[in-house]
C-alpha cells in the first residue's frame, strides 16, 4: 500500500500504486468490518475492485491515509480451523488444523498444518506453524530447546473452539499478548501470512529500515525485510534482517516476539492494533518473551538467540575511516594532525583503496607503499588497525596470480548457479566478473580462515571490518539474468525496494550449501560474521573485532554494526539514535553511525555536533566516502579539534562504565544503550523520546540536533538528576517535563541518574595509556541517599578472560553516608597495580564534618565540598582492596 500523508492531495501517488483517488467512505462495509481492523487482501501494487472481488475480498473506500481499499472479511474463506482437539505433548501441546475452504490467495496451499506449541522456559515460548509432511526451509539458527515443558510458566494459551483464536495471555495480568484468529491464517508454499493484535500501540523494533521514530506508527505501515546494499532510506529494506518487536503493555508491562524466518518478508502495522506477517517460505516459527520489563525482554531473547559478544577495550575507544585517503601519505598527515590536536584516538581503518585494485586479501603497493610497516609503527604506539574485506573475489585475474580465487576454485567454496555446480558470476569490484564465497559450506570457512591467516603475515590487523555482505551485486542477478520460474518470480513480492528479489544481488535460485538463496538470502552476512570472528581470533590471538554491514537474528553473538552508507544531513543524526536503540533490542549492542554522515560534503557545525552525539556512540567512527570534504575532528581547526577532543576525554573518562556495561551484555543479554521508555516504562511521555537516550540506567545524553541551536528540550523522567558538568541537581520543577537546557556549540548536554555509582578513569589519548591511568567513582544519590554500581576489569583483549574467571569485579554500595565495596571477583592480577585516586559524592543534603577511609580520617584538605551538594575526595588507595568510606 502507498505510505501517504493525504490521500487528495496525493490522488496520482495513490493511483500509481493501484488505488482510485479521493473517494468517501461507505458506511455500510466499515461497519462490517472496522477501517482499523482491515487486513489488505491485495498487498502487491495493482489493486482494483475487479481483482479484488475476484479473490472473495472486499473492495471499500476509505478517507484514511494508507489503509486498503481491497481487505478480507471479517471471516475469511482462506483460513483453517481446528481439527480436533489439542494434543499434550512432551513439550507442550500440538494443534492440527485444516484448510476451511478450496479458495487460494496464490496458489498452493498446505493442508493439514500444524502448530507445535513449546513451553520452554517459564519466561520463553515457542509456536511453530510447519507443513508436517513435507520438510521446509528453516533457520539454522541454534535455540536450546528444552525436551520438557517447563514448569510454572508465566503465560497461559488458550484455544477458542468457537472462534478458531490462538492467544497467549499473560498470567500475572491476564493481557492478551498475542490473539490470531486461525481463519485468517494462510499457509500456501510461497505465501504465508499470519494476523494478530497486540495490546498497545507502544510496539518498537523490525528492522532494518530507516524508522523515523522509535516507536512505531500502527496507521498502515508496512516494512519489507529482506537484506540489501541501499542506503537509508526511509521504509526501504536495508542491510540486515530482524523480525522482532518488543511491545510494552497499557499497564506497562513488555513483552518481546522474534518470528525465525530469513525468507523476503514484510510486517504491516495497523491501528487496531495489530501486526500482519507475510513471508514467501520457510515455516512461521514465533518465539515470545514475557518480561516483564524492557530489559528482562531483551535478556531473554538474547538467551535464546545468544548472547552479545565481549568487546576488546580497545574497540571502545574513537576510531577513524575515510574511503578514498588515496594514499599513505595522506592516511599519514591524518594521522599526525589527529596527534597534533591529542584528540583521543584509538583505532585506525582502511577502506578498499588500501587494496590493489579492490582485490580482497591484498595492498596496494605503489600508493600504499609501506603500509605494513605503518601499521606496525601505530601499534607500537598504543593504537589498533581494522582492514575491510568485501565477500566477492574476482574470477579475471590471470591463473595463479590471485590466490584466493584459484584456492577457492580448488575448494568448491562458491555460491553456485542453479544447477548446483557452476559458480554464480555476478559484477563487483573490481569492475568485472567475481564470484562469491558461500558462508554456509564447511569448506568456504576453511579457505576464508587461511585467506585470513595469510593475509595477517602481511598486514598486522587487529580487526576485520565485512562490508558488502547483504550479499551485494552490481546487477541484477548473476550473469546471464535470472531464469523464469516460480523462486526466481514467486507470485507475491513483499514491500521490498524495487519489488524485486534479484535487484542487486544474486538470483533466488543459485544454491547454496544450505539451499536455495531464496531462503538463504538474508543470512549471507550473519553465515559470514561467525567465520571471520574465529578465523579472527585465530589470527591475532586476542578478542576478536568484527563489524558487519548485514545482520540476522543472533548476529551480535559474533559482531558488531554500523548503521551503514548514511548522508550528512540533520535529520541523519537524529535517526542515527533511533537505529542505535533498535540493535540494542536486536541483540547487537556494538553499534554506531558514521559519525558527520558517509555521503554528502559535512558542514562545520553539523560534524562538530555530530561529534559530539557521536562521542556517545557505543561503537563510535568517523568515517566518510570518497571525493567527499575531509571530515576526521583535525581537519576543521584548533577550536573544532578542541571541542571534540574535550568531549571524547569525557567518553574516554567514562570507558570503564561502559566496558563494565558490555560485560553485563555479555553475560547477562542487557542493553547498553537504551532508550528513557526502557527505564521509565510506566511513564507514557517516554515511549515517544528518541532524541535522547541513555548508558545503561545512568547516563543521559541529550544532543543537539538541529541546525543553529543554542539550547536542547530535554524531558526528565521522574528521578534525581545531576548536571555531569557541574553535579548541580536539577529542580524538582523539570521532573517528569521538558526543560529548555543550554547547549552552546562547546557543548553537549549530558546528565547523571541518582541511585547510581559510575568508575571512571582518567582519559588519555589511548585507551592503551588510559588503562594505566588512577580511577575515580561518581557517586550521583538517590532522594533516600543511596547508590549502587559496579566494575568490571579485566586485559581487556583475552579471548576467555570471563570463562577462565581472569578479572576484577567490584560492586559499590552508597546508604547513610557510608560507602562499602564488595570484591565479589579479583582473578585479574594486571589490575593489583591500580589505585583509586578520586570519589565524587552528588547529592548530600549537608556539608560533611569529617571523612573517613578505611576507618581512618582523613586530612580536611583532602577533600572538598560545595554548596549544591558535591563532595569531591582525592585519595590513593588500591583497586583490588575494599574501598569503605563514611562521611560523617
């Protein structure tokens, strides 16, 4: 359906798309069926009432912007019903369902189906809809599936005989979670389609896709979902796919659901509320996740799907990109003049003009010449090198000149034409003919880990940046065009970009090792990332760096993403913050932005501000595309480099509270950053805020993000908040309202919750020397006076440091003026050597009369008092020791 904003004024929009224009609304078929409640039977462009009418649907105009004129029934003759009753099972119950009626959408479809219902965890519940006589695609995607029903679920299902209605209700409330009618389901070979309502509007997540806010529309949208190199474009599919949402309840409760599907799809959105899937293969296979909260949510789908992966420190650090520095000695004056400025700076890329001619596992030896030895020369200074590698190898190279084409034609590593044997040739860099590595088959991980292997003996890297990987073609299928079939034409497209499924990648029917790439398509990236993780790993011995441009569900097992080719605009930035929060729902808490946007020419105060927001990113690069202006933080001037370098020294500050963050995702399945909804759920204000967001439950970023501000509207959910500048406390009056804050262009607005305790460490200009550095704690309090937190330490590049138990683990309690600490773990001997050099207490209501550490007092200038409540105490006493302060 068209996405509209008016349906008159867009009158030619709308015909384009199929539908008549301006037309009123009959009143008779609306109270058949509700205009919030239609479900569109004609969901491909095209529609008229002949067609429509022609499929038993009803044909009904509407004044209301995208909703179908063409829609089914309030019964509908496509659907199934319940053949007998539910039968127990080990795992919980299994539902048989047959066809009502002959009639088909598309053509083809199944019956009987079944519904296996698993209950797998009290919390986690399983329903898979599948052809039980024939085996269909499913993902591989490994779920622990219990061989019993667990016990004392906290949801309850229930089968209406009467209504043919699978629902899944919350126990603890008595919500309806999910509530499908079985005779609106549609189960043919290529199209399955499956309604339900949902009981907010607060839905949040699908991806990936350009949303232009967090929380979703329910007016008719539609989302298509199947991997693509595009731009962000808004309602366009983009580089991965996450058919999940999480849905916070009226009284605030959340709960999650993932359908496992990598086939094209698309999700529909409607004010109902309701959500329609479509998908053209494969199985219906839900998993929903009770909660209760948004974090509790999130934690146990990443239980399921696998736990974020543990970052080296070093990746927490700045980094810079550019595609198109041409040479080495231009990476090299960026290099230095980055150094001039001591803007802090972790981490260098190279794009592909490091290559030589764009081939993968090679460098550029005339103007890249002594790349190697650079590489080795950051390194000893404390810095780290990522490489990127495309997934496509060119096939024109002379025989036995490229190595990696000539091994991985010995091997068999390709993604194959139709006929299973001959490789698919599509068109890449460089511009020519290049086949491309199938991730799924045991061989190709082989030859991608030595390719790797070698290519580390040349180039020292620390990381490997897969660009490319949805995967990309520069035509329309593989060479010599797509054939004419069902898989490669299937009757019904989803809303995908141009409608077609070949568009720049390679045709639905090449083979795979897991078949066909119509079901395979959306895992090229996440069947690459796990491979170069390993092969990583292997390769320098040390935590591995993977940053991937497409994703799927569990992809953050193994890596991190970017929020891909993103333009130098405003509005980029802000939706820069949406797309950081959605991949914290995604399981993939390793995600930034291009910082001052990778297309278009930047200008000085949108990168300066983008610099500042960008300062906050969870993964957080400068990075720009070729023949566009020089962006990195030195290349504006002493006074952009100045204000850039003063904010990454409070990121860098800050560092240990987000690596003791990524270690609570890791272990635990929390967010890093999250949005104020996921903190203050029962706060409605909150559910529409995405131009702020959070570090876990205690940092608050506020930016600017519109040209020439001067001052950010900030809302203050109900809590203690303190100024991170100065630790004033902010009025009672601002809470749970939007306060005008000054933002002059030195600075970003940025705020500490009360009730909470943050490490922190002196910044340098590396995260190598800022390791060595005195930590301190900010003790922000809460309205009783207490605060709690905690640290994680450990090398901060071992692969297995947590499993092996190699790490300090503090944890901090504030309540009555006395500070206590509980070493709960100190494994890590490298961390014996660190001391604590300053506490700072926000918040006291009265000015202290003593202090005392350890049980002795300390001298009266060894700590500092102000009149807004902030204790500044400088002291040297040892990391791995208790640290117990009173204040007296």
């Amino acid at each position: 359906m068209g996405r509209v904003k008016s349906l008159c004024f867009l009158a030619v929009v709308l015909a384009v798309l199929g539908q008549s224009f301006c037309s009123d609304e009959d009143p008779q078929c609306s109270r058949d069926v509700p205009v919030k409640s239609r479900i569109d039977c004609h969901p491909q462009p095209g529609a008229s009432q002949e067609k429509c009418e022609a499929r038993g649907c009803i044909w009904c105009s509407t004044n209301m912007p995208n909703a179908p004129w063409c829609f089914f029934p309030e019964d509908s003759p496509y659907g199934y019903s319940l053949n007998g009753n539910a039968e127990k099972t080990a795992k919980g119950w299994r539902l048989t369902l047959n066809k009502l009626q002959a009639l088909s959408l598309f053509g083809n479809d199944i019956s009987p189906v079944v519904i296996d219902v698993e209950f797998q965890t009290r919390d986690r519940l399983r329903f898979k809809i599948y052809d039980p006589n024939r085996q269909r695609f499913e993902v591989p995607l490994k779920v622990e599936s219990p061989s019993v029903a667990a016990d004392d679920t906290s949801y309850d299902i229930e089968v209406a005989d009467d209504t043919s209605h699978f629902r899944i209700k919350r126990k603890s409330t008595g919500t309806v979670l999910w509530d499908a009618s079985l005779s609106d389901l549609i189960f043919s070979n290529q199209y399955l389609q499956i309604t339900t309502t949902v009981p907010s509007t607060s839905v949040y997540g699908f991806g990936e896709h350009e949303h232009l806010s967090f929380k979703h529309s329910m007016n008719f949208a539609t989302y298509g979902m199947f991997s693509r190199d595009q731009s962000p474009t808004p309602f366009a599919n983009l580089y991965g796919v996450h058919p999940f949402y999480m849905c916070v309840e009226t009284d605030s409760n959340a709960h999650g659901v993932l359908l496992l599907n990598s086939n094209a799809q698309d999700v529909s959105l409607s004010p109902n509320p309701s959500l329609t899937f479509r998908t053209i293969g494969g199985v219906l296979d839900f998993y929903v996740f009770l909660g209760p909260t948004p974090e509790n949510v999130i934690q146990q789908y990443t239980e399921a799907i696998g736990r974020p992966h543990m970052p080296a420190y070093w990746s927490l650090g700045f980094q810079l990109s550019r595609w198109g520095y041409g040479s080495i000695d231009v990476l090299k004056k960026t290099v230095d003049r980055m150094h001039y400025y001591d803007i802090p700076y972790d981490v260098q890329h190279s794009d592909i003009d490091y290559m030589e001619r764009r081939l993968d596992f090679t460098y550029d030896k005339v103007n890249y010449a002594g790349l190697p030895e650079y590489m080795q020369q950051l390194k000893k200074e404390g810095m780290h090198y990522v490489l990127i590698l495309d997934p496509f190898i060119s096939k024109d190279e002379e025989p036995g000149t490229y190595r990696p084409y000539d091994l991985g034609e010995e091997m068999g590593v390709w993604v194959n034409n139709s006929d299973g044997v001959t490789p698919a040739v599509g068109k890449a860099w460089p511009d020519g003919h290049s086949v491309f590595p199938d991730y799924t088959n045991p061989r190709t991980v082989d030859w991608w880990t030595q390719m790797c292997l070698e290519l580390k003996d040349v180039l020292d890297y620390d990381g490997i940046w897969i660009d490319m990987n949805e995967p990309s073609n520069f035509d329309r299928g593989q060479y010599p065009g797509c054939a004419v079939n069902d898989v490669n034409n299937p009757p019904y497209i989803p809303s995908i970009s141009d409608r077609a499924l070949a568009q720049k990648t390679l045709c639905p029917d090449s083979k795979t090792y897991l078949g066909e790439h119509y079901n395979t398509h959306s895992l090229f990236g996440w069947s690459q990332t796990a491979p170069t993780f390993h092969a990583t790993q292997k390769a320098t011995g040390k935590r591995a760096f993977v940053l991937s441009r497409s994703t799927f569900v569990g992809s953050g097992k193994h890596g991190g993403h970017w929020l891909g080719d993103n333009f130098s605009q405003w509005k980029d930035m802000h939706l820069s913050i949406i797309g950081i929060l959605e991949f914290n729902l995604f399981g993939i808490p390793y995600i930034g932005a291009d910082i001052c946007g990778f297309n278009y020419n930047t200008t000085y105060e949108l990168c300066l501000r983008w610099m500042q927001l960008g300062s906050f990113y969870p993964f957080s690069r400068n990075h720009n595309a070729e023949k566009n202006s020089e962006q990195d933080p030195a290349a504006f001037g002493a006074e952009f480099a100045k204000i850039s370098r003063e904010t990454l020294r409070i990121r860098y500050s800050l560092l240990p509270y987000l690596y003791t963050l990524f270690f609570e995702s890791h272990v635990h399945g929390n967010t890093v950053a999250r949005s104020l909804m996921h903190e203050f759920t029962s706060d409605q204000k909150t559910h529409e805020i995405d131009t702020a967001f959070l570090w876990g439950p205690a940092f608050m970023i506020a930016p600017v993000l519109q040209e020439g501000a001067r001052s950010v509207d900030v809302y203050f959910p109900e809590a203690p908040w303190f100024d991170y500048y100065t630790g004033n406390k902010v009025p009672a009056s601002w809470l749970k309202n939007y306060a005008t804050v000054d933002a002059p262009l030195s600075k970003i607005p940025l705020f500490l919750r009360g009730g909470y305790i943050l490490p922190k460490q002196a910044p340098a200009t590396t995260t190598t020397k800022s390791r060595l550095n005195p930590f301190g704690l900010i003790i922000a309090l809460d309205d009783q006076g207490e605060a709690s937190g905690s640290l994680f330490w450990d090398d901060g590049d071992s692969i297995d440091s947590i499993e092996k138990e190699i790490y300090f683990l503090a944890k901090y309690t504030f309540s009555k003026g006395h500070l206590k600490t509980e070493i709960v773990k100190n494994g890590y001997r490298g961390a014996d050597s660190l001391k604590y050099n300053t506490i700072t207490i926000l918040g006291l209501r009265l000015r202290p009369h003593a202090v005392a550490l350890n049980g002795r007092t300390v001298r009266g200038d060894a700590f500092s008092y102000q009149t807004n409540g902030k204790l500044t105490l400088w002291l040297s006493a040892a990391l791995t020791q208790e640290l117990n302060i009173a204040i007296y």
